[in-house]
C-alpha cells in the first residue's frame, strides 16, 4: 500500500509540473546538411502565455551536433531574442548529423516576465543516402548489369 500511495502522488506532482507549460513542443524535419530555419510564427503559436514578446534559449543543443545562430552569428545559452527577430534564427548542422536534435527556449509575453518552465525544439535531420544514390548510378552505368537484371525478370515472368 505504501509504495502504490508514494507512487501517486509522485505521478500527481509530475503531471501538474508537465500540463502547466507557457508553451508548446516545436518539431521541424530538415534534409540532411541543410540550414534550418525558423520563423516567429512558429514560436508564437507554440507560446500559450498570451502575446509573444521574446525568447530565451535556454539550453543549445551539444556544439559536436551544430550550432544555433541568429544573424549568421553564433548564440549562447540565455540568449534573448526578440520576437520580431525570430525570423532570422537558424540551426547549422555540424557534417555527418543526423537524428534528432533538441534545445529548450522559454517564452515571455509582450509585457512580462519569462516563464519558467522551457519547452522543447526539436529537429530531425533526415539521413544523408549516398549508398543508393551511388548504387543507382553504378546500375545505370553499367549496361552488363542492366542487361543481366533484364533477363532476370524475363525468365521469372514466364
């Protein structure tokens, strides 16, 4: 009884920690090796505070995975951006990324203070498909293949 009891109570806590966000997860996909790019109203539709006035990022994803910049120039972590320069926000994946990578920001209405509880970024870099590209090459190229494919299919057509 003691241990079911601890437990719900704990699972109340966490859930009323977890449902009273100012804001809601951001998740975008991108081609592998390719600048991500963010807009406002992205942040501003995830933010549930009232009008979004600014951003702060509060934790930057590791600098081995890539680096979040605004005006082409590098941001630490509690980085303050104003809304109305959201748009020139971006992420640059190191080379060889791919997977999922996650920052926290937290958002603070037109005339307040920054909520306390950090929401999510979330990327997804899409893997880079060399191997197929160069097997597809390798088989347009290689007429010997092809022509051998080609009886393949015929023989099992039959």
């Amino acid at each position: 009884m003691k241990k079911t009891c601890s437990f719900f109570i704990l699972f109340i806590i966490l859930s009323s920690i977890c449902s009273f966000s100012a804001s809601e997860p951001i998740c975008k996909e991108s081609p592998y090796g390719k600048t991500v790019y963010f807009t406002a109203d992205e942040f501003k539709t995830a933010f549930t505070g009232g009008e979004l006035g600014k951003i702060r990022l509060s934790v930057l994803p590791e600098s081995y995975r890539g680096i979040v910049k605004l005006n082409g120039k590098p941001l630490k972590e509690l980085s303050e951006i104003p809304v109305e320069k959201i748009k020139r926000l971006t992420f640059v994946p190191k080379s060889g990324v791919t997977g999922s990578i996650v920052f926290l920001w937290n958002g603070a209405p037109v005339s307040g203070e920054f909520s306390s509880d950090a929401s999510t970024v979330t990327i997804f870099i899409e893997a880079e498909e060399k191997a197929s590209e160069t097997s597809v090459k390798a088989n347009k190229n290689n007429s010997f293949i092809s022509k051998l494919f080609d009886a393949i299919k015929k023989r099992f057509k039959k």
